[in-house]
C-alpha cells in the first residue's frame, strides 16, 4: 500500500477509573489529554466518547474492540484518513522503548507495567492480551530517531536526540519513513484478541543536513557554545590583542599580563571540548583524552620553554600548578562552599578526592606521593654528591623515574576506567527533593564539531604560548619579579582557573615526566632535580592537604587555611633566589658577606664543590662583584650580557666552548681603566637563546647580533676583541660593517680570505678528512651523543686543555671527544671550580647551539660571495699562542700564513703580537693579554656616543 504507518500506546480495557499513569488513556478522572474537554475523559469505550471527532487526535490514541466503527476508527467510514500516529520520541528504541520486555522504570510506566508486550505483565491495567501477549519486534514501528548517547538515560519530560544531534530544541536532521509493503489494511481484524498484525515494511532515510540554512545555523551555534555561552569568554579578545601588542610596543610586561588573560579561557574551554567529545567516545576513551587535552596548556608552555632551553621555566611552573591546585583552588572551593552552607557540614566522597588520610586506599593519594619520591632524589643525589658518574646520574635517574611514573599514570587510567570503573562511578548528591542538585550536562556539539574546536583552541594555546615564553624574562626585568616567582605563582595560577581540582595527579605523574621524555628527544637535559628549596615545598603541602582532609568533611575555615598556606608560599618565593647551580650567572653581588661562614654558603649555592679553598671563594667574588647581567632583545632573540664600567664600549667575543665568564679577567681590568666592558653569551650559548635550527647561525644572524648590542648601548663604533669562534665573528663584523668597529683585538685566528673554488667545510676535509672535529660536528646529533658519554666537566677539560701535541682529527671510526685526552691536572691558570662554571652551563643549555655554528660554514661561504677578494681595513692587532694547535700545527699553516707577509696584505693596518701560551691565551694569560688590549685601543681618541 506504500502507507506511513506509526503506531502508539494501547488502549486499556479494564475500566474507565484506571488512574495508573500519567498517560493512561482510560481513567474517567483523566484530565491530562488536551482534546478532553466534554466529560474530562478519552476512553473511547465510554458511549458518550465513541463519536468524538477530537478525540482522535491525542498522542498516543488506540483503538478498542468495541471502537472500530466509531469517528475515531482507522477503519471506520468517518475516519478514512486517519492512518498516523505520533509517538514520543523518547519512547523509541533508549531506555522508554514500548518494545523492551525489561522496561519497567520509564517514565510513562507509573505502574511499573503498562507496556503490551511485556511478558511479565499479564494482568496490567494497561495489557491489551493479557497472558497470551509476547514481544514482536515487528510491531514496534517507530522510527523517528535514536538517541545521541547509547547507555545514557534520557532524563522524564526530556525528548532524546537523534543520532548525532545538538540542542534540544531543534528538529531532527534526519527521519525514517515507513513502506508498508502488506497487502491487508494494518488494522484490520476480525477478532478483539488481535489489534495489529504482523507485517513487513521498507526504510527511506531523509537527510535534512544538506540543508545550506541548516548548515549556517549549526555552525552559528557551534560557535556560540564555544566561544561566547560561558562567561570566562569575555577573556578572549585579549589574545589577538597581545599580537598587536608584542609587535607595536615590546613591552614585555604587558605582554606577560595580557598573554595570562589571553590563555585562561582556553583551558577551560579545551576541557569543555574535551568533554563534550568523550560524549561519543565511551568512558575509556574519553578518559584518556581528559588525561592528554585536560592539562594541554601546560603541556604547550613547556614545551615551547624546552625549545627556548628555560629549563628551570618548565619545572617551576609545573611545580606552582600543583600547588596552585591543591592549596588555592581547593581552599577557594572550600572557602565559597563554607560561606554559602555557613550552618552546614559539607561532607566530599572519599574516594574521588585528591588527597585523603588513608593513603593505603586511596590511589590518586599514592600517586601524588610517588611524584613526590619522584622528585625527591634526584635533589638529594645531587646535593649530597654521591653520583656514580658526576653530572650524568641525576639525569640518568630522572630520566629512568620518568618512564616508570609514566607506566604507573597509564596503569591507573586502567585501573579507573576499565579494571575499577565501578568504583570510580560518581555518587549524584541529592537535594530535598530527591532529584540530582547539579544540572546534567548537556550535549551541544557533534562528533566532528568537537575535534575541530580541540584542533582549533590547541593551535591558539600554542601560538599564544610562544609570545608567553618569550615575555617571561622581559617581564621579570620590567616587573621587578624574580623568573621563579613568576613561574611557580603567576603562571600556574592563570592556567589552573579554568581546569578541575583534581589535575594534580595528571600533572605530576604524566606532565611533568612527559616534559622530561620530551626533553630528552629534544636534546635538552630535563630533570627531576627540582632544586632543595622546590623539592621540599610539594612535600610539606601534600601533608598539610592530607591532614585537613581527614575526616571527609570541609567548611570555610579549612577553606581558608589553604589559602593562607598558599600565600606563604607566594611569599617563600617571592623573597626566593633561584639558586639553580648554573644561575650563579647573573652575578648577585656577595662582596658583602661578612665572614668565612657566609662567603662559603655562597659558593655552594653556585654549585661549586666543597673542595673550594677559601682563597679561590675570595678570587672568584673579587672577579665577578659588580658585574651586571641582563637579557637584551637583540636581532630577534634574547642575548645575555655581563657588563661593567662607563666609558668607550669594549665587546669582548668567547669561542667555543666558552661563555661570558672566560673574559672574568679582562672586564674587570678594562673597567677598572675607565672602559665599559661588555661580555656577551652569544647566539646559542649561555643564558642566550639558542635556536634549533642550524641555518639561524649564519655570519648574516652573528653580525646582526653585534649591531644590535651596539644599537642598544647608543654606541655607533666599539672595539671588539674577539677568541676563537669569537675572532671569526670579529673578522665578519670587520669585513661587512667596518664602520661599526674603532679597532680590533683577534686572538689566534687570523683572516682567511673566502676560497674561490671550494667551500669551507670540504676544504677542511682535504686537510683532515672526514675525521676532523669540523666534519664529525656537522651531522646534527652526532657530537651531542657522543659528548653525552662523558660529564660536562669532562669535555671541557678536554677542549680548554688542549695541549700543542693534540689534533682535532681523529683516527678512522672514532669520535673527536673519545680520542682527546682528558687531563689529570689542571693547570694553574684555571681552577677546576672556574671549568666547572663553564660545564654547569652547558649542563643546562646544552651543546646543539655552540654546534651549530659549524653546521652554518657553509652557508657562510655562499654568503661572503658578494666579498670575495675584499680586504679588512679596520685596525687590528693579531695575538697569539706560540703553543696555539691553530697556530702551530703545520697542517693548518696559520703560522707560515703570518711570517710570509700574506696575512699582512690581506689585513693592511695589521699588527701582530707571539706570546708563549696556548688556544685559550685570554685565560691562559690574562694579565698579559688584558695589558696588550688596553695598550692597543688607547692608541684611539675616545669614541662618541650617538
């Protein structure tokens, strides 16, 4: 017949006083049906209801035996185009199902037993056949729709979604209609007994969703659910502001500030996506989606802080979120929840909570106190020095403890989501009214909508995070905070606003451990050594959380003694020095200590070993008193500087592997002599930033890097003295900019014109092989690897004691770092507290940048072209070591080069100086060569300012 048939619920027969439900259609008392207006009654078995021409239109009207000519008979001659009825959409195939042999408890089921089909309802007030009835699939013929969450019980008054919907207000986007493929009228019957038979029919499925209106407006509402329902939203706009900001202002600290405001919403907003997915994922998926985009903007800020080598960034503002959560979140929560229920206990389950007495039974408290142990060693194996292998078994620890707390995260996600779910099934608290106080949470986006906004909310947390990370250390400057301030307490707290109270956990066992494993691959030595002062702070606050929660209780007075613990440790950190054994580096002035006692203490917060003599405390302070240090924004990147004096500007330029420090000696003696010194980090090294990217290390970003200091002092000229890979830059910065140089010191390296013919690095290669230091530093890895076989103080003894019989090529199949010898004794011209500065730095920074600048030789040579057969007119003064392996070495022929007069027609305004040293003659020598400095730029009348 090709008709639409529906069918609804039964008529009962037992009698016009059945009051059993809500929807019964048969009790004369039944007032609920909206086309009952004669008699207050539907039952189509009254006389006085048989002809009703409105009645035939109730939702869920049948049709009795004694009923088949009436108005209202599908059959009957009055009523010949009544073939629809309408079910309730929650009545389909969910929870309400008419269907469903075991429904008993829906919400039209006030009896417990008013659908036909159930076998287990032979008498029921609202059975059509009584005993004889059974349950025929065939006859439950609606279609309209499913709901959108299989298992999720579709709340009473409440119609369920169809498949894939949002909203509930909306129409279904898609429907079913009904063939009818028998050839008998549906409803005919012959006899009482039988009010519908069996018969088979065809699906057409209608798709609304190409729909272009349809489309717009589900995205309009996509969009409002995300970015404009929940109030934390009005944050948002200070996102792209913070773009216009960093680019038209610089100020670093408005840029900090707004970039919080800018990121808070968004992870709140991640979590809500987050959630909104799980919908379709099932319970263990979307467990473990919480576990990864739950504490995705930590994940992205440390990551982007390994990239920028701020270690201790990523370890302090990891550490403040777990403090945050525990003590200010939780005692916030407690505080409100105290104030609101002033008269009243608020009693918390036990077995969700964070933190509980009973940690033998409670998993997330062993968790928490796994990553307390976690973090605890590493600190106490190094501050107690008993490595095995200095330098590298903290690291190796950290690294091993972080696989394991790992495995344990990923065995309790098991254990909470599939081997213990039932345990983890929240308890609904109820009100007075037995119902569920909270509001259940809606659904309002789809599947698709819902990785698209977690795709879309991820990339602006990531680019958001970027200008965060690199306005950390302006921001510091420019606010007067310390970096362990505001890593520990500003930026914890503007992330953990948005996020629940319980992310400690994932924090410590699954963030933090991931951070270390992503440093590792990144090259970037993470740890667990979280310093003594940051160790013992998560301690102490997880027995202060453990023991306010004791009795499973809360009120505002707990409340508010959490909140107080964490303002103490705001205050602990406020007044904190970071006194991370590489931080020594910003030179805090300790000239004022005033006895043995004190200065002691202050050489090991430098990490210096306890074998320092008292003599080499009071040299080493002598050296570096008064030295200024800060971080300058120079040709895109940050560059640290050590700075002191007034007068005429003095670039002092380390080689590799050096820093700053290795001109200890000559900023003293130039300030002292009216000079202001200046000793960059460069590029790469140090406290500087370090690009991955070996293409960034070009003579083009070396030389930009040095104007750009000049430009930040207001200097038009300086003189530049440069050592080693310093002297290269030096020669660069003479070759392409010779107006920006009064006057240049080179030490050890001469010129090298740019060879015609071959590049750099294969000229090398046809002196040495492929087994020189030049060659096997090339291929990005490989030197860090095989310097990670040794301790940092290891290398650096191997590459600043290079002695005149050592080469820098090696035998075939062995790596430059193993065939160095590494010196028994240290000579008297550097302590082994002065080499481990310089391997404490190198610890944390990491050798890839310094590395770098070899990968770039090439690059280099195409870009000297436009100089090739240039000369250097700057006035230079050449020094070096008699001793010098560059100098000395037949193979490389520097010496030959300087006696035969070429070097001199190359450099016409030349002047060169032989000492009896080696490489490092700046240390080697300091007195001397800090004498021929100062001799040679006093040659030059003083140097104005711009």
């Amino acid at each position: 017949m090709g008709s639409m048939i529906q069918t609804g619920s039964s008529v009962d027969p037992n009698g016009p006083d059945d009051l059993d439900g809500p929807y019964d259609q048969n009790g004369s008392d039944d007032l609920e049906w909206p086309d009952d207006s004669d008699d207050g009654s539907d039952d189509p078995n009254e006389p006085d209801d048989s002809n009703e021409p409105d009645d035939s239109n109730g939702p869920f009207q049948t049709f009795g035996p004694d009923n088949l000519d009436g108005s209202n008979d599908l059959n009957g001659p009055d009523n010949p185009n009544k073939l629809f009825q309408t079910v309730k959409p929650d009545d389909l195939d969910g929870p309400n199902d008419m269907d469903d042999p075991n429904n008993t408890d829906g919400p039209d089921d006030s009896d417990g037993s008013n659908y036909p089909d159930e076998p287990d309802d032979p008498d029921g007030p609202d059975s059509l056949e009584g005993p004889s009835e059974s349950s025929d699939p065939s006859r439950s013929l609606a279609c309209l729709g499913r709901q959108a969450h299989p298992g999720r019980r579709a709340r009473p008054g409440r119609w369920a979604r169809p498949d894939g919907f949002a909203g509930g207000e909306d129409r279904a986007r898609s429907f079913h209609i009904l063939h009818d493929d028998d050839d008998h009228t549906p409803f005919a019957s012959s006899t009482s007994a039988t009010k519908v038979r069996p018969f088979n029919f065809e699906t057409t499925v209608v798709d609304l969703r190409t729909s272009s209106a349809f489309n717009i407006r589900r995205i309009s509402r996509s969009i409002y659910f995300v970015l404009i329902k929940a109030k934390i939203n009005i944050l948002l706009p200070f996102g792209p502001f913070v773009i216009l900001l960093h680019y038209l202002t610089g100020h670093h600290g408005w840029v900090f500030f707004f970039t919080l405001l800018g990121i808070t919403p968004l992870a709140e907003r991640l979590g809500y996506a987050t959630e909104q997915l799980a919908f379709y994922t099932g319970p263990t998926v979307g467990g473990l989606l919480n576990a990864t985009f739950g504490n995705a903007s930590e994940m992205i800020i440390s990551i982007y802080a390994l990239k920028s080598n701020m270690i201790r960034v990523v370890q302090q503002s990891l550490l403040g979120s777990i403090l945050s959560n525990m003590l200010l979140v939780l005692g916030c929560a407690f505080f409100t929840g105290g104030i609101v229920h002033y008269k009243k206990v608020q009693v918390f389950d036990k077995v969700h909570f964070v933190i509980l007495v009973k940690i033998t039974a409670v998993v997330n408290s062993g968790l928490l106190l796994m990553a307390v142990m976690g973090i605890l060693f590493p600190a106490v194996l190094y501050f107690t020095h008993t490595e095995v292998h200095e330098g590298k078994s903290v690291l190796s620890l950290s690294r091993f403890s972080s696989c394991i707390m790992l495995v344990a995260y990923a065995s309790y996600l098991f254990f909470q989501l599939r081997s213990q779910q039932n345990v983890y099934t929240p308890v609904n608290e109820e009100g007075d009214n037995g119902e569920n106080s909270d509001e259940e949470e809606e659904l309002e986006l789809t599947q698709w909508e819902a990785i698209t906004w977690l795709a879309i909310l991820t990339a602006w947390v990531s680019i958001l995070s970027g200008y965060l990370v690199d306005a950390i250390q302006g921001a510091s400057e420019s606010l007067n905070m310390s970096v362990a301030f505001i890593s520990v307490i500003l930026l914890p707290i503007d992330i953990t606003i948005g996020v629940a109270i319980g992310s400690s956990t994932p924090i410590s066992m699954f963030v933090i451990p991931f951070c270390v494993v992503v440093g590792w691959c990144m090259g970037k030595e993470m740890d667990l050594n979280f310093q003594l002062f940051e160790t013992a702070t998560p301690f102490i606050t997880v027995l202060v959380v453990a023991f306010m929660m004791q009795e499973g209780t809360s009120n505002y007075f707990k409340g508010l003694m959490l909140v107080l613990c964490y303002l103490i440790v705001a205050a602990s950190f406020f007044v904190h020095v970071d006194n991370n054994k590489s931080d020594f580096k910003f030179g805090e002035d300790v000239a004022d200590a005033a006895d043995t006692e004190m200065l002691w203490l202050s050489s090991q917060s430098w990490g210096l070993t306890q074998a320092m003599t008292f003599k080499s405390v009071m040299e080493h302070l002598e050296m570096v008193s008064e030295v200024k240090h800060q971080r300058i924004k120079a040709n895109g990147i940050w560059i640290h500087v050590a700075e002191k004096g007034t007068g005429p500007l003095v670039l002092l330029l380390h080689g590799f592997p050096e820093l700053w420090y290795a001109w200890r000696h000559q900023i003293n003696y130039l300030a002292q002599h009216g000079y202001h010194a200046v000793a960059p980090d460069l590029r790469g090294y140090g406290d500087s930033d370090s690009p991955i990217d070996p293409t960034s290390y070009t003579c083009h970003h070396l030389v930009g890097d040095l104007i750009a200091l000049l430009d930040h002092f207001g200097e038009q000229q300086a003189f530049v003295v440069g050592s080693d890979w310093g002297s290269t830059i030096g020669w660069y910065l003479s070759l392409f900019r010779p107006d920006r140089v009064k006057g240049f010191v080179v030490l050890g390296v001469p010129y090298h014109p740019r060879s015609p013919t071959s590049k750099t690095v294969e000229s090398i290669r046809k002196l040495f092989g492929d087994q020189s230091h030049v060659c096997q530093f090339q291929e990005p890895g490989r030197a860090e690897r095989a310097f990670a076989r040794y301790d940092y103080l290891t290398v650096m003894k191997k590459f600043i004691l290079l002695k005149p019989t050592d080469i820098l090529a090696c035998p075939e199949g062995m790596e430059l770092i193993d065939f160095l010898p590494t010196p028994s004794v240290v000579p008297s011209w550097i302590t082994e507290e002065e080499l481990t500065v310089f391997a404490d730095k190198f610890q944390e920074s990491g050798f890839t940048g310094p590395l770098n600048y070899y990968r770039a030789m090439d690059l280099n040579w195409e870009l000297v072209a436009p100089w090739q057969g240039s000369k250097i007119t700057v006035p230079t003064k050449f020094i070096a070591g008699n001793k010098d392996i560059a100098f000395d070495l037949e193979t490389v022929g520097t010496k030959a080069f300087v006696e035969s007069g070429i070097f001199k027609s190359l450099v016409p305004n030349l002047e060169v100086v032989i000492i009896d040293g080696h490489h490092f003659i700046h240390q080697e020598k300091a007195q001397q060569i800090s004498d021929e400095i100062l001799s040679f730029i006093r040659k030059f009348p003083p140097i104005a300012s711009t």
